[in-house]
C-alpha cells in the first residue's frame, strides 16, 4: 500500500488509548514545531489526526474475533470487520479498506531493554534519514511496562514522516507495535483503533 500520507501512530501516540507516563504524542508535535514548515505540517496533520481519533473515539464499536499472540502472552479483540492474519513472525490487523495497518512483531530475543536499544534497527528497515526526537517515554499498557519512541524520518518518495515505535513488556516476551495509516482511513476508524488498542491485555 502506497501511502500520499504516512502517518505512523502507535499505542503510545494514541494516548486516549492507554496511560502513558511521557505523552509521546505532544512530544512529536512540540519537536517538529521548531523544524522546517514541512515537517511541521506533517506533525500538525498527525496531531489533528490524533485528536480527530479522540473525538471519535466515544462511538461504540462491534467487537469481531477474539485473538491471541502466545508467544508474548497477550490477547485482544479485532472490531467487527477488520481483518487479521499472520505474516512470518508479525501479526497484522488491518482495517477493511486496508488504511489502518496494525503490526505486531514478537522479536526472537526475550530481553525487553534490548529490545529497546535495537528498536532503530527496525525503523532503519523501512524509513530512512531517521531523526529522533523522544529517546523513549515509557507509557503503561493495561499493566504491562512500555517504551514509545518517536521522530521524523524520509519515506521511500523522500517526503518527510512522522514515526512512533512502541515496545510492550508482554508477560513472555516483548512485543512492538506499530500502526501505519492513511490519514483519511485513521479518521474513519477511530473508534475502532482506540477500542482495539484498549483491549490488548495479558492473557
């Protein structure tokens, strides 16, 4: 999927989600302020998406199938209509018109802060000149410990993006989570995002 406007949101970037102790969110948007009017608008039209999932996010929404990811112990429940498959070691959820795509990824090492201090290299496999501005704010998730980390980088057509990578301390090993979204898709699934993201818990 070819993205005219890639906006990467995690866990930790949609903070009505989850109880975060940094506020990775604002931290992009602060961050890119001070940055050439390209990269502003690009955090600005993050943070409008953001608060646009926010004033959504009170609709109910139908609850599909209920899914588990073993490996790093933990279970959710995908909303009525989205679709869910596994791709090698990733587990995508993605939204009917496949705009939202949420990824997640159980590494093979178990070391949690490892996992952390590698987290670049995943960023390095699909975005390029990488610039981070949060190190790592650490957010709560249903009571399991996490790391958001978040920035600017380049995309393959060499427009500037925002990226937010969040890295989950699941009761058997880490996982990271990341959402790529189309702006226009991440509107209409609000709702939906918000009460996916919420019911990630331990099994």
């Amino acid at each position: 999927m070819k993205f005219k406007l890639f906006v990467t949101m995690s866990v930790a970037s949609l903070a009505f989600a989850v109880s975060a102790c940094g506020g990775a969110a604002n931290t992009n948007t602060n961050a890119a302020a001070n940055k050439p009017a390209n990269t502003a608008n690009t955090a600005n039209t993050a943070a409008n998406t953001a608060n646009t999932a926010n004033t959504n996010a009170g609709a109910a929404v139908a609850e599909g199938d209920t899914i588990k990811i073993d490996e790093a112990g933990i279970v959710m429940i995908v909303p009525k209509g989205f679709k869910h498959s596994k791709d090698g070691v990733d587990t995508i959820v993605m939204s009917e018109d496949e705009g939202v795509d949420i990824r997640f990824t159980v590494p093979k090492d178990g070391d949690y802060n490892k996992v952390v201090s590698d987290a670049a290299e995943e960023l390095d496999s699909y975005l390029n000149d990488i610039k981070i501005e949060d190190q790592g704010s650490k957010v709560d998730v249903n009571g399991m410990e996490g790391t958001s980390m978040s920035g600017t980088a380049k995309d393959s057509d060499g427009e500037v993006v925002m990226w937010d990578l969040t890295i989950i301390n699941a009761p058997k090993k880490p996982i990271l989570v990341n959402i790529y979204a189309e702006k226009t898709s991440m509107e209409k699934h609000a709702a939906e995002v918000q009460a996916f993201l919420k019911s990630v818990k331990k099994q």
